[in-house]
C-alpha cells in the first residue's frame, strides 16, 4: 500500500530547543518501534563524532550529510540493500543543506512516501534567509515556526553574532559556528536598538584622547 508522506520544516532561532525536539522526537519512534534516521549536515563541525546534540545535553548518533551528498540516491541505495522504506527521517542544521539536497528530500518524500522533518534555522546574523531555509519555505507540505522569548519579552527574529565584549557583529561570513560565546537570539527591536547604540557609542570621541588647548587672539 502506498504511503503519503509529507515534508515539514520546523524553523527557530538559536536557544528554542529546536534540536532538543528532534531528539525527543526520535526517543518516542524508538519507544514505538517505528523506523527512523537521524541526518546532519557535517559543516557544523563542533561535533567530532556523528552525533546530534542538544544544549541540554542529550544526544543521538546521525549520518552526516555532506556538501556533495545526494539525498535521494542514499535512500534508493538503502532501499535496495534493505527493501524497507524508512518511515521517517529527522534532519538536524537544514538551513545548512543545498537547494538541491531540499529538492532530493522532497523526492524522497514523494517517491517513497517517507516523512522528512528538518529542523533549522530561518535567517543568519544579518537577518538573511539561508539556502536550505529558503528552498523549504519555497516547496515544504508543513511549516511551523518553534517560538522562544527575548529578554524584552519580545519573540526572537534574529540570530545576532556578538563578538567578545558582547557587541554585535554586522559583517562576517554568512557561516561561523558558533554556541552562546558567538550569537544570541534578540527581536527585531532590540537587535535594532543595540545597532544603533553601538553606532553613537562609535561617534563619540575617546574620553581619554587631549582635548586642544584654545589658542589666544
């Protein structure tokens, strides 16, 4: 009997626990026996091993997935090895995956009837959607946005890079890896707010420089 499956993005900033439901997600299909893989692109690199981990200190073994992996070519070669269809695969980091590799998983939904859930981040430091972001915004069955709270109260927009004093950073590559040391989840206001800060604290003059002595007429 064919299987309808769907293709969900499930989007967050930095600190909503995107990755501690993923992994809570994976434990319930373990303890229902349904099957499951967990994916991760390998561009995050604060993992020596293939693991998925949360802040909170769970974790799970992945598969990585690489700049040139094909998605949908790995499925077919598990299918053949196996003549099973995984029931579901779990993809943490996917606004890191290519465009192609989002079409690859929409194949792999619409061909094998697999659910796919890729959990990951809408826009970078600058408030710009990544590519893996955009093209599952552009063609997922299900989105649904994974809220957490600004210090204002605010619901966080955006990932901002901060630098060691706790300024934020405006120009940068768009991928720098990074925990709680590198970036921290604002709103819209306060992001703008701390910009603009930041910019008149630059404009003043250095309390320590001479100030000219007037010279007489």
């Amino acid at each position: 009997m064919y299987r309808k499956g769907k293709l969900y993005f499930r989007y967050g900033t930095m600190g909503s626990a995107k990755t501690a439901l993923l992994l809570t997600t994976a434990y319930n299909f373990e303890e229902r026996h349904i099957e499951y893989m967990c994916m991760k692109p390998v561009i995050d690199t604060r993992e020596a091993r293939n693991v998925i981990r949360s802040r909170i200190g769970i974790e799970r073994e992945c598969r990585w997935i690489y700049q040139d992996t094909n998605l949908y070519e790995l499925v077919k070669e598990m299918y053949r090895q196996t003549h099973r269809v995984v029931e579901w695969f779990l993809v943490d980091e996917a606004q890191f995956l290519t465009t192609a590799q989002v079409d690859q998983l929409s194949r792999i939904v619409d061909d094998f009837g697999s659910n796919v859930v890729c959990y990951g981040l809408r826009t970078d430091f600058k408030s710009h959607l990544f590519e893996g972001s955009r093209r599952l915004f552009e063609i997922a069955d299900t989105i649904d946005e994974i809220k957490s709270t600004c210090n204002c109260g605010h619901k966080t927009i955006v990932n901002a890079r901060i630098d060691c004093n706790g300024d934020i950073v405006e120009e940068g590559a768009q991928v720098e890896i990074g925990g709680d040391d590198r970036y921290v989840a604002v709103c819209r206001k306060c992001w703008r707010n701390k910009r603009i800060e930041q910019s008149a604290r630059g404009a003043l003059p250095f309390l320590d420089e001479e100030i000219p002595e007037e010279k007489e007429l």
